[in-house]
C-alpha cells in the first residue's frame, strides 16, 4: 500500500506484540525484543516511580512495594 501525502524518503514505525501485524503491512525490516527478566523489569519500575535521590528502602517504598511487584510480574 502506499500512504498520500507522505514526504519523500519519509519512515513509519509499527509497533506491535503480534507478528503477523508487521508482516502483513509489509515491513522491511522486524527487530523483535526479548523479555526482560523480574529484576530487569523491577529496576525500571523503580527507576520511574522513585524521585531522585529516594532511596529503595524509603518509608514509601514499603508502601509501594507490594503493588509494584505484581504490576512488575505481568510485564
């Protein structure tokens, strides 16, 4: 297919879980991610939800970490 009004020389990025979504828009190129292990995903959670400077072992974290844990485990 092709898109109208597109520039010259311009790119679309597709993002997808499923496969078949970019292979049938007729991608160039797939680059597949691999999963992030428990500690991979919990280290970026932490790095998002904690402020600068707050400590893992914070009052607050105590707080969050329950919630957290879960949210991490579906990712």
């Amino acid at each position: 297919g092709n898109i109208d009004g597109g520039a010259m020389g311009s790119k679309i990025l597709i993002i997808s879980r499923k496969k078949y979504v970019s292979e049938g828009m007729g991608a160039f190129y797939m680059h597949e991610l691999q999963e992030f292990s428990f500690h991979q995903s919990w280290y970026l959670f932490l790095k998002e939800v904690l402020r600068e400077g707050q400590a893992e072992e914070d009052s607050v974290m105590h707080k969050i970490k329950f919630v957290g844990e879960g949210i991490v485990k579906k990712c």
